[in-house]
C-alpha cells in the first residue's frame, strides 16, 4: 500500500460535489477521478492534479497527503 493518500472523496464532500460534476468541470474522466478517489492510482498527471485543484480551488497538498492510511 503506497504511502500516499488521495482526500478527493473528502474534498468533494466538504464541497458538496459529485464526481460526476467534477468530471464536467475538470474535463477529467468520472473513471479516472474514481480511481484516484478510492487510492487506487498508481500515477497522476499534473495536468490532471492541475484541473482537480483549479476546480476544487485548492492545493496540491489538500488532494495528495503523504503518512494517512485509508
């Protein structure tokens, strides 16, 4: 299991957003999103991590956390 956790579903939720809205707005598939939703990425694109934040207006650092298990 990877050191690196994913708070995309904690994000969303403190937001109030559905992946599949996040999905429309970020231009990033709702397939894509899910996996790194549910710590199963092995790799992100920055773009990807770029769109994520712009969307969510947050840092890199609030999406990937180092040290946190599921």
């Amino acid at each position: 299991m990877s050191a690196v956790h994913c708070r995309l579903g904690e994000l969303l939720s403190e937001r109030g957003m559905t992946l599949a809205e996040l999905s429309a707005r970020a231009g990033v598939s709702v397939v894509n999103l899910s996996v790194l939703k549910n710590d199963r990425a092995k790799a992100i694109r920055f773009s990807t991590l770029e769109a994520i934040c712009d969307v969510l207006d947050c840092e890199v650092g609030d999406v990937l956390v180092v040290g946190r298990g599921r």
